[in-house]
C-alpha cells in the first residue's frame, strides 16, 4: 500500500477537489464515496474503483482489511493509499473521516427507463435528495431523473443519505426536465399540495411517472403542463405541506401497494 503523507499531496488535492466541486465531478466524470458500507455496495455492484484511499488510523481493524482482501481479488492492479487520518479531515466533510474513501465513475450515458420512472426538479438539500433516491431504489423504481439546476446526485452528502441506492438504482442528470417527464409514455402525475385527484384515487398499475419539486416553490409551471395530472396526499391533519422526501415516500410505496393488489 502506498502512502500519502502531505496534504499537499496532488492526489489528495484532487481528491479534496472531487468532494467539494460539482463541476470537477461533471467535468471528470468520477465521484466520491466514502466509508465501508457505500465501497461495498459498489462492489457488489460490480463497479471497478479508480482509488481507493485507507485511513491510516482504522487500516488494522478488521473489516477494513477483509475488504481489502475483497478489493485486491477484484482488481489486482490497483494500488490503495494510505493516508493520515489528519490529512484525510482536511478533505472530508465528515467530523470524523471514515475509514475508506473510493474515486468510481460518475453514471453516464442513457438508462432503461421502464415502466415507473420518478422525476425530482430542482431539490436542493443532498439530505432530502438521497432520502429520495433511497425512497425510490426500494420501492423499486426504475430510473430516476433529477434536474441540473438541483443538487448534484452524486455529491458525497447526497451518496451517503442515498445509503447505496446509486448502486441499484439508475440514476441520471437531466438538462431538460419537463422535456424528459412529457416524453414518458404513460401517466404522468406530478404531486403537488392540493389538486382534485387524491393519490388513493388514481390508478398507478401501469406505466407511471411521479415528478416532485423544489422544497420551497414546488414544481415548475414548465413541469405542470407536462403532467397528465395532478395528484395530492390527502392530509386531514392541521399541517400545511410535508417535506418531500416524505411525501415522495408515501407516493411511491402506494404504487408498490397497488403494484401487489
């Protein structure tokens, strides 16, 4: 294993810069993922790494050399770094680094679209975003869209909400939402705080689209006149709205309800 001393370090800068840049992810096409579960999840995957970096403080502990057993079987030739924990948290965002970091690429290119397609405009909190990409891998959605204007899918904040998601669920960026959401061919719901058609209402057994927006504004007048309809989750409670990755979850768990009818 070889190791990485200096902050100053030219991989380490550019590994500082892949986590904190959308545009150097875009533009490279690699992201960042970190800790022991979300390096897994991309193996199992079958993803080949591009680097994978050791934190010097956990590089004895068990679990990080089984899967450093697991990593030199897949891909013998790459090499690991081991880095000082010290010069790790100058890149992370995490209080406390974890204890491996891996470069992968970035998803690319056009996915299967299938028969339940989700669609997030313009969401800006990577919490919200990876609960929602979480939310849509297991209610079995089969591709996801999100918006260039949003948050970057493939942020380090928004893998590790997604808790792996990204591993099992196709993922893409779209530079044009609303022309994406009309050309899917079947319903296309956009969920919005009220409307006249209840989500328990609407017949989600076939082909569907479910399209959500900003946490704030909501969606696009440009992505309203692409749906087919509106839909609303009937609250007879006293709150006002719910947050998105919540109203995402209950919209997408009533298609696999009706799914098992």
């Amino acid at each position: 294993m070889k190791a990485l001393e200096s902050r100053q370090n030219p991989e380490l800068k550019r590994l500082a810069r892949l986590m904190s840049h959308t545009r150097e992810r875009r533009e490279s096409g690699l992201m960042v993922i970190e800790g022991l579960h979300l390096v897994g999840a991309a193996l199992d995957a079958e993803i080949a790494l591009d680097a994978l970096y050791v934190n010097a403080a956990a590089e004895e502990r068990v679990e990080v050399q089984a899967l450093l057993s697991r990593i030199a079987r897949r891909q013998p030739a790459l090499e690991p770094r081991c880095v000082p924990e010290s010069a790790l948290a100058a890149v992370t965002a995490l209080t406390s680094p974890a204890e491996v970091l891996a470069v992968l690429p970035r998803p690319q290119g056009a996915a299967p679209v299938g028969d339940f397609a989700v669609f997030f405009e313009d969401v800006q909190d990577p919490g919200n975003l990876g609960t929602l990409l979480r939310a849509s891998a297991a209610a079995g959605a089969s591709l996801a869209l999100v918006s260039k204007t949003g948050t970057d899918p493939f942020s380090p904040k928004v893998l590790r909400a997604g808790m792996g998601a990204h591993f099992v669920l196709p993922i893409r960026e779209s530079g044009d939402l609303p022309r994406d959401f009309r050309a899917f061919a079947g319903k296309r719901l956009a969920a919005v705080p009220t409307s006249d058609s209840p989500l328990w209402d609407v017949d989600l057994t076939g082909p569907v689209a479910l399209a959500f927006g900003n946490e704030g504004q909501g969606l696009s007048p440009a992505m309203l006149a692409a749906a087919t309809s509106c839909v609303t989750i009937p609250m007879p409670g006293s709150a006002e709205s719910l947050n998105v990755a919540m109203a995402a979850t209950v919209c997408l768990f009533e298609v696999v309800r009706q799914r098992r009818r």
